[in-house]
C-alpha cells in the first residue's frame, strides 16, 4: 500500500469495516479484460482469516469465470464523504475500504450452500434463524471465497 499512514491492520477495526459495508465488488479475469459484478456477501472468520460468501445463478458470465479461473479479486467500501475545498487540489473524499483477494469454491453439498446462504442472510438482515428449503438450495449458487490477500485502508 502506497501511504502506509492510511493503513489498518488493527483486526477490531478491520472487521468493523467489512460488517458495515453492504456490497462487496467482485474481480474476476476474463482473457484480456477485467468482469466486476456487485454483490450481498455473508462472512465467516476463523483465525483472523476471512471468507466471504456469496450466491447468484448457477449459469452465466460469473459462473464461467469462477468455473474456470478459481481465483477472484474483491473490494468493499463504506463511509464516503466529500471534503470540499475552495482550491481543487484541496478537494477529497473520505472512505473506509477493504480489498484483497483468493480462491473461489462453488459449494455443492445442501449443508454447505445453507451455511453460506446463512451467512449472507446474517449478514444484510442482522438475523441468524432462517428456514432455507430445499427447493431454494438446489436452485441458488453459493460459492466462498478464501481471503489470502486482505488490505485495509481509512481516508479520514
């Protein structure tokens, strides 16, 4: 990271960030050419890692990258505020941000797609009792993805 005095590395302040955002951006690699796709995300950390889960089709551009890369980008963001200025260099905004990136695993099994669609639903709802059908898991496409790469950044 570029200005280091922007950094967070505090893990308290860290999850504060990703819990407060409500889209995470995900990169993935299509030949040449960059595919960015908004979505809900549900979370899970375990020894200070992360794993973001997310769902959609189970057919489509994503799901092609996904199939065949096994590997995503992602950025989530929160907190924006213009300062303005009466000089333009001088004009900023401020921001909270989190960016990183890892492997992608499509879950397959019911157990692991209601835990992931759990997670989401915690997550956008603040509430972790939900009844998930069958129906609705052997319809939805969950996946996760592995953070190994994380970085935190605060424009005050």
């Amino acid at each position: 990271m570029r200005r280091a005095d922007r950094e967070v590395t505090d893990p308290v302040k860290i999850r504060e960030i990703i819990t407060s955002c409500d889209c995470c951006r995900l990169g993935l690699c299509d030949g040449e050419r960059a595919y960015v796709v908004p979505l809900d995300f549900g979370l899970e950390e375990r020894d200070g890692r992360y794993a973001f889960y997310f769902h959609g089709a189970k057919e489509g551009r994503k799901m092609d990258l996904i199939r065949r890369t096994g590997w995503a980008a992602f950025e989530m963001d929160t907190g924006h505020e213009w300062v303005i200025s009466e000089r333009a260099q001088e004009t900023t905004s401020r921001f909270r941000c989190v960016m990183g990136g890892g492997p992608v695993t499509v879950l397959e099994t019911a157990e692991e797609k209601r835990a992931g669609l759990l997670a989401i639903l915690a997550h956008v709802t603040g509430r972790e009792q939900w009844d998930i059908g069958a129906a609705a898991l052997e319809s939805t496409q969950v996946f996760r993805l592995d953070a190994e790469e994380l970085t935190c950044k605060v424009h005050p």
